[in-house]
C-alpha cells in the first residue's frame, strides 16, 4: 500500500488547501530530477510527491479517501458502490429509490450527472458548466525561462499538451479552456487551470527578465584580465575580465536576459587555488601593494559608530 499522502507532504490532514499547496511547491523543488541528477531515490520521492499532490489537490479524491473509500493509490477499497439500477428497480423504491442510492454514496452532483448522462438533460431541469479543476506543474528553471511544452497526464486518464511560454514565472497559472471537468446536460465543461511551479537552478537565478549569475574566476584572470567562457540561458559565450577585477565586480551580456528583452549580469567572484602555491605564498610576502589599502575599513568604522 502506498505511503499516507499527507505523510509524505509532511501537513496534518486537517491541512488548508494553501497548506498544502505550500508544501507541496517546497519539497517538489528540493527533489526536483533536475536539482538531483544521478540521484534516483530522489527521482522516486519526487514521484511519490506529486502523487499524494495529485490526490489531495482533487477535493472529491480527499474527501474519498478520508472517508477511508479509496486508498493512497486512488484505488477502492472495500465492496464496490452498488449501481444506481440496483436501487431504482427495487419493488416499491419508485421515486425513493434516487435518493436511497444518493444518502449510500453518490452526491446530488453525481446524482444530477448520471441523470443527465442517461436522459441528455439535467436532473433538475437545467444546464451547469462543469467545474475548473486545478493542477499543478513544476518544470526546470531553463524550460521557463526557453519554453516548453510538456504532457501530462489526468487524474481521469486524459492527455494534455501544455505549452509553457518563454519566461514563464513561479505561480503563474495557465488556462485550458474546457480542460476541466464535464457539464451537466448542455452546460460547457469547465477549465483546467495548471499552476506553474518553476525549480531553482543551481547557478541561475532570475532578477525580473535580467539572469544573474556568480562566476568564479581564478586570482590570474582578475588581475591580468582573460577571455572565459561563461554559461547563459541559451548556451555557453565568450566574456571579457578586464584587467584588475576584483570579487563583486558585475559584468553584463546585453540581451541575454529573459525572452532575449533583458540582460544576463556575471558577478565575479575570485578564488584561490586548492592546493599550496609556494611561489604565490613567496611573492606575496615580498609584495609591497602600489596602493594599499585596507578592505575592511568600512566595516571597523561602521561598526564603532
């Protein structure tokens, strides 16, 4: 049996719906493949996530399966539901037999929906638009940033092609008209709204449509100046370090930003070697700095006012 959803989501089954959205958006990022990679127990625990999300997000499935009619793999437990059939040819069920089988399990909303679906109307004489359902999506940064599209899979079985714009935002939500579930008689069916979950990336991060990312260069390049290869959103480029470049210094590759309307800005940051350098260790001793100076100065000065 499949582990308790709300267990594995870490929140208490008496969870809002923003509770669980939250923790769901916090532990699909942390194991997201793409933050993960080699990592296959966390490739299994992001799989796990989004199951206990895609049962718990459906407000029919949790009320199913706290009630204890379905477990943790949406699946039945228990004698199956009798048919509605059963009930209304029953000797003497008449008109009661409807509602004997709606107070045994079905809801007046799927009640109304089998009526409708056997006599092509509405059990109450009218049409109603099917509901939105809600869904949530988490994609890699890159993906949101190029665009994408990707398939998913419905809790009913159906297949969509979801289109994720270049640029797409954390929590931007995309529509699917008549996504959602099934009208009633004539009503439209309702939308499928998918909320867009963007991972963090490992070295990007997004400042509106400019990308910001932390280069390390070593102690050579800052202080003679090199040409280095520097990743972007759209793949590797050269970039020029003028010469005495110092950690904090911030370069900027014109329009290698977002949708190619914003900028990518390289922050430097300047690294030492690994291992012993005698020979730096030895100039450095001898070394009188042309114009010394003291970094920390601001700091001391600042900290005794």
């Amino acid at each position: 049996m499949a582990d308790d959803p709300y267990q594995i989501l870490g929140v208490p089954r008496t969870a809002s719906e923003a509770e669980l959205r939250t923790a769901y958006r916090k532990l699909a990022k942390q194991f997201h493949p793409d933050l993960n990679p080699g990592k296959p127990e966390a490739a299994e625990r992001f799989k796990r996530i989004n199951a206990a999300w895609d049962l718990l997000s459906d407000k029919d499935k949790r009320a199913r399966f706290d009630r204890g009619e379905i477990d943790a793999e949406g699946n039945a437990r228990g004698p199956e539901r009798p048919f509605y059939r059963d009930y209304a040819e029953a000797p003497g069920a008449g008109a009661r037999g409807a509602h004997r089988y709606q107070a045994e399990g079905m809801s007046a909303e799927e009640l109304e929906a089998f009526l409708a679906q056997a006599f092509g109307r509405g059990a109450r004489g009218r049409d109603r638009r099917g509901e939105d359902m809600q869904y949530t999506l988490t994609i890699s940064f890159l993906d949101a940033v190029n665009g994408v599209t990707r398939r998913i899979t419905l809790p009913d079985g159906r297949t969509l092609d979801v289109r994720i714009p270049a640029g797409t935002e954390d929590g931007h939500v995309l529509r699917l008209r008549g996504q959602g579930a099934p009208g009633i008689g004539k009503g439209a069916a309702g939308d499928a709204l998918i909320e867009v979950a963007v991972a963090p990336h490992r070295f990007f991060r997004r400042e509106g449509d400019d990308i910001v990312i932390t280069l390390p260069v070593t102690l050579k390049e800052a202080v003679l100046g090199a040409s280095v290869e520097v990743p972007t959103i759209g793949g590797p480029v050269r970039l020029s370090i003028p010469p005495g470049s110092g950690r904090g210094t911030r370069l900027r590759l014109r329009g290698r930003g977002v949708g190619g309307h914003g900028h990518q800005f390289v922050d430097l940051d300047v690294v030492i070697p690994p291992g012993a350098e005698p020979a730096l260790a030895a100039f450095l001793r001898d070394w009188t700095p042309e114009h010394p100076f003291d970094p920390r100065a601001e700091m001391l000065a600042e900290a005794e006012a």
